[in-house]
C-alpha cells in the first residue's frame, strides 16, 4: 500500500427536500484506521456516510477523495476504491452465496469483458477471509441473520477497495454476532489497511473497535478523535441527551458509558 | 399504516371540536341540497324556479314540470349511491387501515361486473333485480379475495399490496369477461351499458329495490364506528382495548361491501368516490368514525349528484355518465394522495 | 489487499459454482429457443389445411405453391412472426418492469402502461375511425405519453420510488379504463366487436405492414436492453447498494423504463394489449431458470412461445376463433392467484 487514499468533507451541507439535515460540516477520515461514527437517532449519521459515498449529492461544499470533489470523478471510479454497505441491502431471491459475493465484482467488469480468473480469485478471497467459504453454494435466503451480515461484508470486500464504509453494519444481529462482524472489520483493518468508516449504535461497541471516534448533533460535527478524548459524560449527556456515568473498560481501558435512568442518579452521585 | 392513519392526520388535530363538524355537517347539508336542486333543475331543458317547484309537487302541466319530475328519481337514486359509496370508503378504509381503500382500486367493481355477464349470458339473468343479487355477490367474493391476498405476508395489507393485488385481480377478471362477451354481440350490447357507472337510469323501482340493503349497509358501518375507530389504532392495541378484532372487522367490511355492492348494482362500477370523499371530509371532521362516517355520507351524495349534473352540463345531449367525471376528477386526487404519503408507509 | 493466502479449495468453489451456473443459464436459454422455432414452426405447417414442411420451405424461399402461397405466405407467417416479436418484446418488457420494480405483480400491463395505447386506440377506432395503422400509431404514442406521465409524478425529491411508481400507474389505469368504457358505449354495435377485440389482444390482422415498426423496434431496442442487464442485475441488489458499485441508478432505471416502454408501446400497437403475456412472462421464466442470473432474456422467450401456442390454441381449439388474448387472460388469472398468494407470503420478488 504505497499511498493510502484519503477521504474528507469541506463545509458540506445535505438535505433532503426542503428539510436540511447536515450544515457545515468538515470531516477528515485518518487513513487505515477505524473511523466510529455515533449519534443520536436523525443526527443525520446515515446521511453523511451516503454523502461520503457520493450517493447523495452535497448542497453546499464537497466531499474530496483523494483531493478532488467526489462527484466529479466517474463512479465506477469511485466503485474501485471505496466500497459502502448500506443499511438494507437486498438479495434476490435463491441467489447463493458466491453468486452473491461476485456481484461486488460488478465496478471491475466492463459491460462486454468477461469473468476472469482475477474476479475468482477476489471472489475466494473475500469467501476465506469473512469464513463464509463454506456457505458458498448455500442461498442467501436460509442464512441466519449473522451469516448473512458476513456475506454481505464479503460483497464488499470482493469490490477490493481500500476504503470501506458500513451504515450500521450490526443492527438486528445479536451480541455474539456484532461482535463478530466488528472482529472481522478489524482483522481487515489490521492485515490489509483497509480504511473503515462506520455507523454503529452502541456507544461501548464504537469505543472499543474506534480508532477515531466521531460525534454528530443535529447534523454538525460535536467532537472527533480518540475514544477516551471524544466519550466524555459531557459528551453523551450534549449529544444524547442522556445522563451518564463513563469509567474505564475494565479489560481495554477504553471509556465505557453507563446510563443513569431517571431512577438511578441518586445512587449514581452519592 | 398503523400510524399513518391514526397519526398523519395530526396535521389537522385528533380531536375535533364539536362545533366545527356539526358546522361542517350543516355546510355540507347546504351543499347537499344545493346540489339536488341544480340536478333537478339542469339539464338538455333547463328549468325555472315556479317550474322546479311545481315539478316537486307533482305537477305535470308544462315539459319543464314533466322533466323535473323525471329527474326527481335519478336525483334521488344520486343522492342514495353517493352517500352509499362514501360511506363504503371510509369503512373500507378504516377496516384494511389503507388511506388508498376503494372499490374501484381495490378491484370489486371488476368482480360485479363479471359477476353480471355470467349472470346475463350464462344464467340467462335480465332485470335489475337478478342483477342486485349476483352484483353484490360478484363484489363481495372480489372483495374478499383482494383483501386476503393482499394481506397475506409480511407487512400486512399494506396500500402498494392492497392495491398491486387489486389491479391485477381487475386485469384477470377483465379478462374473463371479455372472454365471455367476445363471441356473443348481443350480451355484450347490454353489458356495456351497464358497464360504464351512472345514475341515468334511476326510477322508483331500482331504488326501492336497493334501499333496504343500503339502509342495512349504513346501520352496519354506523354501528362499527367506534370498534373502527379502536382498530385505527392496530389490532394488538384493539385487543388491549377490548375489542373483538376479527368480529368487529367482519361486521364493519360486509357493511361496507353491501353498500359497494348495492351501489354498483344499481348505478354500475362507479370508481373513486369511496376514495376521495373520506379523505375531505377527515380534514373537516377528523378520524372519528362516528362523525366520519355520517359526513361521509353526505359527501358522497354531494359529489355523485354533482358529478351527474355536470356530466350533463359538459356532455350537452350526449350526457357524460357520472362515473366518468369521478374517475376524471378522482384519479389526480388519488395521485395527490400517493405523493403526499411517505414512500415508507405505502 | 494482495497479502492474502488462497485456499485452493474455496477457489474451485467459486469457479466450480460460477461454471454451474453459467451452463444452466446456456441450457434454458437454447432450450427455450429451440421450442420457439418448434412451435413457429409448427404453426406455419399446421391448421384447418396441412402444409407439408417442404411446402412451407418453398413459400418463405419465394416458389409459388398453390394454396400454401395464401395460406402459409400471406396468412401464418406473417401472423407467427408478428406473435413472436409480440411476444418476446411483451416478456422482455414484463420482466425488465419486474426485476427493476422487485415486484412480480408490477408488470407493465398491471401498472398501466399499457392503458394509454388502449384508450387511444379505442378512441381510434371508434371516434376517429382511423386505419390499422394509423390507430397503432396512436396506441403507440399513447403509451409512450402515458408512461412518460406516470413517471413524471412519481417523482419527488430527486428521484422515484418504484412503490410510488407502481401505485400511479394504477390510478391512471383506472382513470383511463372509464375513459375507455365511455367511448365504447357510445359505439356502434359492429364498431365496438372491433374495440373489444384490439382490447384483448389478437392477431388477426396480422400484416407485414403492420408488423414492420415493430420489427424495428426489437432489433434496436433488445440489445439496448441486453446490455443494460448487467446494470439491471446490480439494482436488483437495492438502489443504494447498486449505486454504491458504480451503478449510475436513476440514469439506468430512465433506459431501462424507456426502453421497455417503447417495446411494450410498439408491441400493444401491433397486437393490441394481450392480457397478461408481460406479466406471465418474467415469473414463470425465473423459476424455469432458477437463480442463476437475469431472467429477462428467458423471459422475452418464454413470451414468444406463450403467445404462439395460445394464439394457436385460440384458432382451432374452443370451435369459435377467438383472440389470442382470451387464452392468457385466461391462463392469468389462476396464475395471478398463484403469483399473489407466494409472492407476498415470501415478501420476496421475482
């Protein structure tokens, strides 16, 4: 990996409509690292991460990959080196596993080139890596909800690109399963520098699997960097509108956020 | 659609005051009557005002009297249909909690009409009375049919289900029916007349033929409003409430589809009253069924006979029938209705 | 992303699997094939009067057969052509309306687009009193309009949502279905046999003349088509997830539409709107096909031999000649009870 691909945003502003979710907002993803982003429901997280992937246009501002505005470069272009997992993506009915995992090859074929034994090998690769290998000629369909989660972030990895982005990559998977899937982001971050950027919700997860952590409030930029500097109490009280309690992980070190219920703050402060 | 339904309207308050729907109730009262005298009065001969009153007394002596005499069943067969059909859609749509619930969208004008030909050609069925029974038979087994299907599997009766499964059914029974009618010219003569919806026809004898259906139709709907006004808020919360779901929706939707039915029966497949007319008439009295429901009514005889009379008025002496106006005018507003929802909600 | 081992044995997996799939895509697709010219073929020999092969060869090489001429030269064959682009172009439109829609029950027939071509056909024939050709001019047109209006409002916001899409498509078909019973019942009897027939769908005048924008149609507008299936397959993965792979989604979902449309419109106006053949289609060549790839081009296959063998049945089976879409209607409608019942217990699509 010679030079890593940067990503960031500049004085972006989004919206949908009329309503305007996301003012200003200047973000820079550090490169090969983890980038966590978290925020309260409607902050406008999911609509950053569509913007960072240039699929929903900027108002106002840009996001620049690699220095230049990213909707101004071809997007097959873009496919080739920044992959998004949204939130709810859809497998047709019956498609098996590897067929699945192959249409990440979709941005690395022309409309007349053929399959080649590249696409395989990416294909095997992304298999091996997510340890779906095994469900490869399984359809998608009688997959468990973890299983599938990794078939999907196969898809992704097939597209070989350096920069990944999950929206919410965990949501209707068990904590054995988050878990999971969070491990398997890591190793990939680890083993190859590939750039991850996420959306998660539990605010513990996102400490613990961060290298850079990120807040948003009402669609501006709260705090960003480490996860000890950025979950503060005053921070997720600011943010979330939560009371709290932050100590250390006992087995990382990393911050660790208790809520206090209207019925526990008495205990909490005593 | 829970929500949509019991939520959406909050644009214009859950609760109504009472003295803004019995207002609204006394204004579309005015419009009803209103109404009634332009559809006595206009026409290929336009009446004066001695002539309409002399007319409503029964008086015969000149043609402006005769002719306001002729009117007076179709009025009043309007007028019937009408308030029939607007109370059919707000049942409908409060039974299927579905803001797009109509007879014509949901399929079961396209069930009574194949239910006529058979009728017609194969049970050799031709007067209005034989009609009312297989019409209303046709509707019912349609309407039944959409709505199981278009309920079965994740979601529930959600409007893009509801309606996909409705058109579709329309297409299949179109279909058949022309199967029918194809080799036989002389069925298909009659069929088309009654194909195409409106109140041209009304006398005193269809009218009384349909009347004690429809009365049972809206005592029915009358009754389930306040279980409909429980279902609004989704079946698990109905049950917390009390409510026995699954009886009460019965009760409510053969209500709803005796009216549809009847309706069609007499005044054939008049599509998009049932629609619209809950909808205008939720922004003046709000989503209580119990003045829901009777507004309803009212508004749907305004907007059928209204429809008449400027079927006549536009159509000049070949007279426009009012089914026609309210497909014209309805289908935008059906469009306006789609646009204005949330794509997740459909 | 170049560090990684690779185990043999997953490898042979994919390329193994790849290979299956591909051979089974090539199967059903000559298969398929195959059984259209059959069929077509069968269709020029047979009927009231039978043709031997040597005959029919005869007449398509231009030699002078007595009887055969007129029959096979200037009846079947231009009426087996037509049924066959007719109903290729009906099932690759149904299908691309489908897949691109997630919805097996949003074909183009069911959500509208073809309502347009019928009301202004029946407005044609009965108020204007036009030609064949001109009304399939007009019905081609009106679809085309139609299709453009529905799509027009279901934008919003930058884009079109398929669920909205769907659901104006059917309040215009309703709007226009009452215009069409409006016109027919002012319609003189022999007038309205006329309408009721180009209403089902039949191919009874079946012309070169008539069959010849047709012709055109197809061979630009399928390839056009073909190629976009790759981009097609990538939407059928959700707008967002296709996008993110360097799919130009609404770009490719206004072709796709346009394209479809156009062969729906060309289709409708040379044969009127056979119930049913565009949404038959695409389902019943999916689950032929299974899950392998895109089902379209099986599908516009299966179209083709579906309207053969119905129109052929309609012909000399039921006594009466009735028109082809008679049969599909009726094949349609167990098949639609079928099609509702698994599609929304499954919540899936085709």
């Amino acid at each position: 990996m010679s030079h890593a691909h940067t990503l960031r945003a500049e004085q972006l502003s989004l919206g949908y409509g009329e309503r305007s979710v996301v003012e200003n907002l200047d973000l820079s993803i550090p490169p090969e690292r983890i980038t966590v982003v978290v925020g309260a429901n409607a902050c406008g997280k999911s609509t950053i991460l569509k913007a960072m992937s240039r699929l929903l246009p900027a108002r106002h501002g840009a996001v620049l990959l690699d220095g230049k505005a990213i909707h101004e470069i071809p997007t097959k272009q873009v496919a080739r080196t920044l992959g998004l997992l949204p939130q709810s993506p859809i497998a047709p009915e019956g498609i098996s596993v590897s067929d699945l995992v192959g249409r990440g090859r979709h941005p690395h074929q022309g409309m007349l080139s053929r399959w080649t034994a590249d696409d395989d090998a990416a294909v095997a690769r992304a298999l091996d890596v997510t340890g779906t290998a095994d469900l490869a000629d399984r359809a998608v369909d009688e997959l468990s909800g973890g299983q599938r989660q990794r078939v999907w972030v196969a898809m992704v990895l097939a597209q070989q690109t350096e920069l990944l982005l999950l929206d919410e990559p965990t949501t209707f998977l068990d904590v054995t399963h988050q878990v999971e899937v969070l491990d398997l982001l890591t190793d990939l971050n680890r083993d190859f520098g590939t750039t991850i950027v996420m959306v998660l919700h539990d605010l513990n997860l996102a400490a613990r699997y961060a290298d850079h952590l990120v807040a948003i409030k009402g669609g501006r930029l709260y705090a960003a960097g480490a996860p000890s500097d950025v979950l503060t109490e005053t921070c997720v009280r600011d943010v979330f509108g939560l009371d709290n309690m932050v100590v250390p992980d006992p087995t990382t070190g990393k911050p660790l956020v208790l809520p206090l219920g209207r019925h526990h703050v008495a205990t909490a402060a005593r | 659609m829970t929500a949509t339904l019991a939520v959406k309207p909050v644009a214009h308050r859950v609760r109504r005051p009472v003295p803004v729907r019995v207002l609204g109730g006394l204004g579309l009262l005015v419009v009803v009557a209103g109404v009634a005298a332009a559809s006595l009065t206009f026409g290929v001969l336009d009446v004066g005002w001695d002539d309409l009153v002399a007319g409503i007394g029964g008086a015969q002596d000149t043609t402006a009297q005769a002719a306001v005499l002729k009117r007076v069943p179709r009025t009043v067969l309007g007028l019937v249909v009408g308030a029939a059909l607007g109370v059919s859609g707000a049942v409908m749509q409060g039974v299927t909690r579905n803001p797009l619930a109509d007879p014509e969208i949901l399929g079961v004008n396209s069930g009574a009409s194949l239910a006529v030909v058979i009728g017609m050609v194969f049970l050799g069925l031709s007067s209005q009375v034989t009609y009312i029974w297989v019409a209303m038979l046709g509707a019912a087994v349609a309407a039944v049919f959409v709505y199981v299907v278009g309920s079965l599997g994740r979601g529930g009766a959600t409007p893009l289900k509801l309606a996909l499964a409705g058109a579709a059914t329309s297409v299949a029974l179109g279909a058949l029916v022309s199967a029918i009618l194809l080799p036989r010219a002389q069925d298909m003569q009659s069929f088309r007349f009654w194909q195409i919806g409106g109140v041209g026809g009304g006398s005193w004898s269809t009218i009384g033929l349909v009347l004690p259906f429809l009365v049972a139709g809206l005592l029915l709907s009358l009754a389930s409003a306040r279980a409909l006004n429980s279902l609004a808020l989704g079946d698990e919360l109905a049950v917390g409430l009390g409510q026995n779901v699954s009886r009460a929706r019965l009760l409510a939707a053969v209500g709803g589809v005796v009216l549809c039915g009847a309706a069609t029966a007499v005044a054939g497949p008049i599509g998009f009253v049932g629609l619209v007319v809950p909808h205008v008439v939720r922004l003046l009295a709000g989503i209580d069924h119990r003045w829901l429901i009777p507004l309803s009514a009212l508004g749907g005889a305004a907007l059928l006979t209204a429809a008449d009379v400027l079927g006549r008025l536009v159509g000049g002496n070949e007279e426009i029938q009012a089914g026609i106006i309210t497909a014209i005018v309805g289908a935008p507003f059906f469009i306006w209705i789609v646009r204005r929802q949330k794509v997740r909600d459909l | 992303m170049t560090t990684l081992t690779e185990a043999p044995s997953t490898i042979e997996v994919v390329t193994t699997g790849r290979a299956r799939r591909a051979r089974r895509r090539w199967l059903v697709h000559v298969g398929l094939a195959l059984a259209v010219l059959a069929v077509f073929w069968l269709s020029l020999m047979l009927g009231r009067t039978y043709y031997p092969a040597s005959d029919v060869i005869a007449v398509i090489l231009g030699g002078d057969v007595d009887g055969a001429s007129f029959t096979v030269g200037t009846l079947r064959l231009p009426r087996a052509v037509t049924g066959l682009l007719v109903g290729f172009a009906f099932g690759l439109a149904g299908a691309t309306f489908q897949t691109m829609l997630r919805n097996p029950l949003a074909s183009p027939d069911v959500i509208g687009i073809s309502s347009g071509a019928s009301a202004a056909a029946v407005i044609g024939i009965l108020v204007l009193n036009l030609s064949p050709t001109a009304v399939s001019a007009m019905a081609t047109a009106a679809a085309l309009v139609t299709a453009f209006a529905i799509y027009l409002l279901s934008y919003k916001q930058g884009g079109v949502a398929n669920t909205r899409l769907i659901l104006i498509g059917i309040g215009i078909a309703a709007m226009l279905s009452s215009v069409v019973s409006y016109v027919l019942s002012g319609a003189a009897a022999w007038d309205m046999q006329v309408a009721m027939r180009w209403l089902t769908g039949n191919l009874n005048g079946a012309t070169y003349e008539r069959t010849l924008p047709l012709v055109i149609a197809v061979v630009l507008l399928a390839p056009v088509l073909l190629w976009l299936l790759r981009d097609l397959e990538a939407m059928r993965l959700g707008d967002q997830t296709a996008a993110a792979l360097g799919v130009p989604v609404e770009r490719t979902r206004v072709l796709l539409i346009v394209v479809a449309v156009a062969l729906m419109a060309f289709a409708t106006a040379a044969a009127g709107p056979i119930a049913f053949v565009a949404f038959l289609s695409g389902p019943i060549a999916a689950r032929i096909l299974g899950p392998v790839g895109s089902p379209v081009l099986a599908s516009g296959l299966f179209g083709a031999l579906l309207v053969l063998v119905a129109d052929f049945f309609a012909q000399y089976a039921l006594g009466t000649r009735f028109p082809v879409g008679v049969i599909t209607g009726a094949l349609g409608a167990p098949f639609l009870v079928y099609l509702l019942v698994r599609s929304n217990r499954s919540g899936g699509s085709l």
